[in-house]
C-alpha cells in the first residue's frame, strides 16, 4: 500500500512511501532538500532578489520592474548536446555567443551529450531496483564537475559544485523513492532528466562571463507555460508564458540570457518536458514571444542535405527552404527539426538558420517564407524539387472489396478502429472509385491494426462485400518535397521515371493537392536503391555518366589520364560529370561505387584490384541506378568484347569503342547492331575505328544525312605504313625503314600485322557498311605486303632477320614510281558506283595530295555528288595513342552532347 501525505511546505514521507510530484507547488528553484526524515523543503533559488516566503506561498518582490524589450535586436541560438559535448566546446560555443554582433542574445541549451539518455537510464535503473543507479548518478556529477572544473574557477567553480551537489542529493532520494515505489510518474520523470539542462546552462553562462559577457541564466520552467496534450505532445500558452516572461525579465535584465532547453512546467506549475527535440522547440517558441530577427540551431552538420548523406553520398547542404518544405521533410524523416518546431515561428516570419558549430564559416540553411526565398535565389533556384527522405520499417495495410464503393462511412470506420489500436497513420492513399483504401503505418504496430479491422468487418468480410484485409510488411516510404512542384509539369512523371529505370516497383502512391510532397511505397530493400535514383536524376547533371573503361593499355590509360586532366573543366563549364566506376584489364579489375580517383588509379588497381569478371563489371558500372546514363568503353581489339555489344545496347547501356571487330565482323551482326541503336535512345559510337582522332564517320555520316551521295572513299588508313612509305626514298631499303618504325613504336609489336593489311581492310569494310554497302570482310582484296615465305615465320625476330632478303623486290616499284615522277602508297578504297572495296599498294604523282604527306599522318578523300571534281579531303595523325584517345573522348563528348549537354 502507497501512502501520500502533502503539506504546503514540508512533505514527510513515512517509510516505503512514496509521493506524487504532480501534487507539489510551483518553485522556480530546482532543486529540493531531501532531510534524513524524509521531509522535503522547497527553497527559493539564492541568486534571486531577495524574496519571504509566507506559509500561505505568496511572494513579496521589492524590485523595480524593467520591461522586455522585443524585435528585431533579439536573436535566437540554440546549442544541442553535441556542440556543448566537453569543456572544449562549450568554450567554443560561449565565442561563438560573444562574436555575435547582435544587441541582444538569448540562448537556448540542451544538455550536455548523452546525459539526457543517462538521466533517463537513472529512472530506469531505479524502476527497475538496481542499484547501480547510485554509481550511474555518480557518474553524471563527475561529468559536470570535470568540465565546471576545467572551465572556471574560484567563488563561481564553488557555488556550482555546491549546488551540483545538492542536486545530486536531492536526485539519489528522488531515485531511491521511485526504487521503493518501482515505478515513476511522468512528471517525476520529467523533473529528474530535466537537470542536464539547469547543469548546462549554468556552466555556459559562468563561462561567457568569465569572458567578460554579462549575462543571467535562466530556468525556463519558471517561464514556459505549456499544456500537456493526449498525443505525447505539449502545447505552449503563449500569453501565460509572456507574462511570466516579462515578469522573470523585471527581475533579471540582461542583454545575454543562457536559458534551459527541453523544460518546461504546466498551469499547475508542475515541472514537465518538451518532449523528445525539445530544446528546438523551446528556442522556437522563445523566439516568437521574443519577436527575434533569427533563431539559429547549431548542430553538428552544414545545413539541411537534399537526402541523407549516409545513404546519398551525392546529397548537397540546401541554401534555403521554405516553412513548407521543412515541415515535410521533418515529417517524412528527415534530420531537420522536429515539425512543431517551425510552427511558433512562422507567424511572425522569423527565419530559422541551421548551422554547424564545428565549421561556422558555413553559412547552413534558411528556412523561410517562400517569397524571401524567390528573392534570394530568383537567378540561381532551378531544382523544382528540394529533397528527398525516406521512412523505414513500415507496413502497408490494404482493405478493398466491392461492397466499399459508395457505402458513407467506410473510412470512418477503418481509422476510427486503427486509432482504437492507438496506430500511427504514415500515409492514406485511395482509389477514386472508392473500391480500396490502403495506408501505411509502423511495422510494429501492423499486428493490431490487421486484427481490429478483421474484427470489424467480420461480416462483411464473410459476406464478401470486403474481399480482403491484406498486409504487405517490409516497406518503406519515399518522399519528395518541393515548394516549386506546384507550378511544374513533369515532376511526377520524372520521379516516376527515374524509379522504373532502376527497376522499382511502386506499392502505393499519395499526393496532397497542395503538391509539396509526392510520396510512394515501396520495399524495404529498394529504399536506398530509390533514395539514390531519385536523388541523382533531379540533382546530377543529365549529362552524369558512369563510366566503365575495358582495356586499361596505352590507349585505355591515355584516356584516363585524359579523363582525368579535363573532368573537373568539363563539370563546371558544361555541366558534364564523368564518373569512372571500372577498370578492367585482362587479369584484373578494379571496381568503385562513387568513382575511381583518376590521379591515383593505377596504384589503386595494384592494391584493390580484384580478378576479371566481365558480368560482375558491367553490372557494378549499370546496376546501381543512382546515375542516370551508363557507358562502356572498350579500348581493347578484342572480338570476344565485342560480342557483347548487342546485349549492352539492349540493356540501355551506351557504347564507345576504337575496336573495329564489330563492326568489321559479320555483316549481319553489324546491321543488327545499327537497327538497335536507330530504335532506341542508346548510342554506339565508334569514331576512332577508321582515323583514330579524325571525324571520318562523322564526316561520311554528315554527308550522306544531308542527301549527298559517296562515289568513293580512298584514303591511307593506317598510320604505320603511311610512316614508313613516307620514309621509304632516297636510297633506304624497306626492312631498314620498318625496323625504324617499330622501334618508332609505330608497329604492333609484330609488324607483320600491320603490313598484312588486314587493318586497313577492316577500316575499309567499316566504312563500306556505313555508306551503304552490304559487303563481307573477305568480299575486300588484300595486297599482303608480308613476302609469302615469311608469312609462317615463327616469331617476329625471325621475320626481321629474313626480311632484307626481299628488300631488292621492293625497292624495284620504289625506282619504278621514282623513274615515273610518283611515290608509293598503300591504300584501302571504298568504289560506291561498283559496290565494292580494295587494299593495295598504289602509285601517285608527287603533286598529289597523298604524295604530300608526313611522318603517321592519314588522309582520306571523299568524292560524292557534291565533291566529284574536288574530293573533300580529312588529314591528319592517324596513329598514336593521344590522338586515338582523343578520338574516344571526342565521342564521350558527343555523347554527352546528345544527353543534353550544352553545346
């Protein structure tokens, strides 16, 4: 049996008794003195005035008052736990109030870090009858009295050590009641965890004083007046709390005021809480009342992300938001405030200012009225939506049948029974012929909800007028919110877009008409997947690409250090975001989910790298949806690579490649691989097939798609023999000059590939097929300029040695053409009138223009309907890796061109 025995002064409390907090008068002092008789004094705190307490508890105030003054000269910090987490920064956080240029300042304080959880743990502890509440305790006094300790000395390190003691003494007999009684009250609760704040904000403003800031701290439970509600909520009294406020202020004026966060106290003067994000809340409502300039919530980030950087590594800090946006961003999960907070501040238009105490030269986010945001991003705002948030662990609740449709009073009843169950309602969403109606609520309340409708609609479920109560568990809630959807077409078709591109599907969908919000259901385990999607097609650039680069050799690592030298000017000059998410090489490949660091990547690859998967590869760079496009690269000359081309295509991967095997390969494969791409918003581009870095495809291509009409394409194609039928004069033998260009490094390493003429065929039949002709590989002759008896040679040095032998045979058409006036050159030809295509070695006069060429360089002539008299001619290097990565990167732009990209 519990006995409770009251008395307006003293309380005595028998053995194993227990006593009610809500039956207490108020005091503006927190703390009791609990004597060895169990009688409990109420004193008045002793830095104020000098008061009598009359046994009646009136109070005598011989003070003169001072009124409060509003407006602008206010401004509002609040400091969480995290900024005031140590000695070091409540120090910082005492600067930060004193550089504060404003006139004056009231600051709102949590507790420190954790000691509203360990206060919390005390009452638990103590429900429990464990003991260890007593060491617990302990523990949170030498917290305090470590960081008072560091921070000031002297009278005001005495008077607070004094009366954290008293504190504590007053807290062991509260906990030992509550151990007796095995239970606490709410509001004996709320006084017991509401001392982290009376201990922060004593030492804060002890600390600013000491800096040479005057300044009065105060208990806000003697000011703020709020009404418990049945939600676990409170409501503030505005006018109760401004009259108690003038009244303190009377008593305490100051320019700097460190008041208590998260605390409060009834109409009945009962000491209550905000709740959880109380110490918001409270800046919030000091603020109003106030009428402050700003209210600014130190943290321990930038500002507001547009999703959560843990799950978006993408997300930027928002430069404003409106009162709107905030509120639904809070509402759906996100890390901003809690949704009442904004409330108080919205009628006077008092911004809100998130900002991190551990980087102030950030200036965070605004939350505002949405004309003071038009005004300061009119020239720069171009996101229509603002962020993105998700809630987790949720099930969605499904209730259809037949017999719902056009029966009053339906819906009444299915939420009239789930708030009986006292269920949390996340999201209603219901068909407009009224046959379902689904909504969402936290998974751990599902069990109930599901049971209560089942009961409720027994009989119409037995009768069939309602088909099923259905329950599908795992889900998750994903929402956008923007001020500017309102006013914007498309929002919902791109967001929608953007998740059916990375395969999710969308249980349930729910849009207000005020269109802040578009929010959708979906699977717990897409969330993230969804989150990243959305995310990068609003806020990444069109033009991001996720890259995978196939063949990291000397034209593969060419490109990537080009790649590397021009991303950053290509990100801020035209919006294009390149972002290399795979290297694969032969033996191994190295993989990355945010993107390789170009500068880094070789010694990267020699530490991380992992052995060759062509699958696994491609689907890291396409499978993770969060960037919009996805292209790979092939830098090999591989035709097993090319094969896998079509499947790419057909999976909305785009194509880049200098490998001519596809495209040289059989005919039907190639005009299949064209028919994909013309039917479909996929690319393949393969300029650097046929010149490396010179527009021959696009040059063929942009004469045939303006009506010209090719008679015929002749041109040298291969770099290699340009250099050494450039060289071979003036008394040189031909095995000396191909020596020199293999040690030039213009051969492949067996140079017999290049002289075979095989190369050069496939360039031909390349662009045969582009202008029209349906032609195979080998419907192209060949002049092999690899003497016949070498053809079988055993290695390369063994050709090199016998190849002199042949030298006479070819400096005889050397003297010949010499004899002649012309020169020597090996050329492929396209006959368009003839339909069809050669290699071979030719003669030209010297006055022509493929007699005029230098060192590698290429040159192709175009004779069309146009060009007939006067061929166009293309010229330039035609081998070599810069130019040959070059001409891939030219296609990546192109590319990027097409996506969107500004021109």
């Amino acid at each position: 049996m519990v006995l409770f025995c009251f008395c307006p002064v003293n309380v005595n409390v028998i053995h194993q008794s227990f006593f009610s907090i809500n039956s207490l008068p108020h005091f503006p002092r927190h703390n009791f003195t609990f004597q060895s008789s169990h009688s409990l004094s109420l004193p008045w705190w002793k830095d104020s005035p000098r008061t009598k307490i009359h046994s009646s508890l009136t109070v005598d105030v011989a003070v003169e008052e001072k009124k409060l003054p509003k407006g602008e000269t206010w401004s509002v910090h609040k400091f969480g736990g995290t900024c005031v987490g140590s000695s070091a920064r409540i120090n910082n956080v005492a600067d930060v109030i004193i550089n504060d240029d404003s006139e004056r300042k009231l600051v709102v304080v949590s507790a420190m870090s954790k000691v509203t959880d360990m206060m919390y743990d005390l009452i638990h502890k103590a429900e429990a009858q464990d003991k260890s509440y007593i060491s617990a305790l302990d523990a949170v006094e030498e917290k305090h009295s470590l960081t008072a300790s560091e921070l000031f000395d002297g009278d005001d390190l005495a008077t607070f050590l004094s009366n954290l003691h008293q504190d504590v003494g007053n807290l062991k007999a509260m906990l030992q009641a509550i151990d007796i009684a095995g239970h606490a009250t709410e509001s004996f609760t709320d006084l017991v965890v509401g001392h982290g704040e009376l201990w922060s904000a004593q030492i804060l403003s002890y600390v600013v004083k000491k800096k040479g800031t005057p300044c009065k701290w105060m208990d806000t439970r003697e000011v703020l007046i709020v009404n418990p509600t049945h939600a676990d909520q409170v409501d503030p009294d505005y006018l109760e709390t401004e009259q108690r406020l003038n009244k303190w202020y009377s008593l305490n004026p100051s320019k700097v005021i460190i008041a208590t966060g998260f605390i409060a106290s009834t109409p009945q003067n009962i000491p209550t809480t905000l709740k959880r994000d109380g110490s918001d809340f409270s800046a919030a409502i000091m603020g109003a009342i106030f009428r402050a300039r700003q209210v600014t919530i130190w943290t321990d980030v930038d500002g507001v992300y547009s999703a959560d950087p843990r799950k978006v590594s993408d997300a930027v800090i928002l430069k404003t938001l409106s009162y709107q946006e905030a509120w639904e961003m809070s509402y759906f999960g996100a890390n901003v405030l809690h949704p009442r907070t904004i409330s108080p501040v919205i009628r006077y238009g008092i911004p809100i200012i998130i900002r991190n105490i551990f980087n102030t030269s950030a200036s965070g986010t605004k939350i505002c009225h949405p004309s003071i945001i038009e005004n300061e991003d009119k020239k720069i705002l171009k996101d229509y939506v603002k962020g993105f948030t998700t809630i987790d662990n949720l099930a969605l609740v499904n209730v259809e049948g037949t017999g719902m449709a056009g029966v009053p009073g339906t819906a009444s009843t299915i939420f009239s029974a789930v708030k009986e169950v006292g269920a949390n309602v996340i999201m209603i969403s219901q068909a407009s012929s009224e046959h379902s109606v689904c909504f969402a609520v936290p998974e751990k309340e599902v069990k109930a909800v599901a049971e209560v409708l089942e009961s409720i609609f027994d009989s119409a479920l037995f009768a069939g007028r309602i088909s099923q109560v259905a329950v599908i568990s795992n889900c998750s809630i994903l929402a956008a919110v923007g001020q500017k959807m309102a006013s914007t077409p498309g929002v919902s078709a791109t967001l929608f877009n953007a998740l059916a591109q990375a395969n999710i599907n969308i249980l349930a969908i729910a849009q207000g008409c005020s269109e802040y919000n578009v929010t959708v259901v979906l699977k717990r385990e897409d969330s993230i997947k969804a989150l990243r999607a959305v995310h990068s097609r609003f806020y990444n650039s069109q033009t991001t690409m996720a890259m995978g680069i196939i063949g990291p050799g000397l034209i593969g690592s060419t490109l990537l250090d080009q790649l590397r030298d021009q991303a950053a000017t290509l990100k801020e000059e035209s919006n294009i975001d390149l972002r290399v998410m795979g290297i694969m090489g032969s033996k191994s490949m190295l993989l990355d989910d945010l993107g390789i660091d170009l500068v880094k990547w070789r010694e990267i690859r020699e530490e991380k790298g992992e052995v060759a998967d062509l699958e696994k590869f491609v689907q890291h760079v396409h499978g993770n949806h969060v960037i919009p496009n996805t292209v790979l690269v092939d830098c090999t000359a591989d035709s097993v690579i090319a094969s896998h081309y079509d499947d790419w295509l057909r999976k909305g991967i785009h194509v880049i490649t200098p490998n001519k095997k596809a495209n040289s390969g059989p005919l039907s494969e190639y005009l299949r691989l064209r028919a994909l791409q013309r039917q479909s918003y996929t690319h393949y581009f393969y300029e650097a097939t046929v010149g490396a870095g010179l527009p021959i495809i696009g040059t063929l291509r942009g004469l045939l798609e303006t009506g010209d009409k090719i008679l015929q394409i002749e041109g040298i194609f291969s770099g290699t023999l340009s250099y050494i039928f450039n060289n071979f004069k003036d008394g040189q033998v031909f095995s000396e000059v191909v020596a020199e260009a293999k040690e030039a490094g213009y051969t492949e390493p067996d140079p017999r590939d290049d002289l075979s003429g095989t190369d050069v065929a496939r360039k031909v039949i390349i662009l045969a097929r582009e202008s029209g002709l349906k032609l195979e590989l080998s419907d192209i002759p060949v002049e092999n300029l690899v003497p016949e008896p070498l053809r079988v040679s055993a290695s390369t040095q063994e050709f090199m040695q016998k190849l002199p032998k042949f030298d006479q045979e070819f400096s005889k058409k050397q003297e010949d053409a010499d004899t002649a006036g012309e020169v020597l050159r090996y050329v492929g030809v396209v006959d368009a009138t003839n339909q069809k295509g050669m290699v071979e070695l030719r003669r030209y006069k010297k006055d022509h223009p493929f007699a005029q060429l230098s060192g590698s360089d290429n040159i192709i002539a175009f004779t069309t309907r146009r060009y007939r008299y006067q061929p166009l001619i293309v010229r330039g290097p035609g081998a070599g890796a810069q130019v040959t990565a070059g001409g891939i990167f030219s296609d990546i732009l192109r590319l990027a061109s097409y996506l969107g990209a500004p021109s």
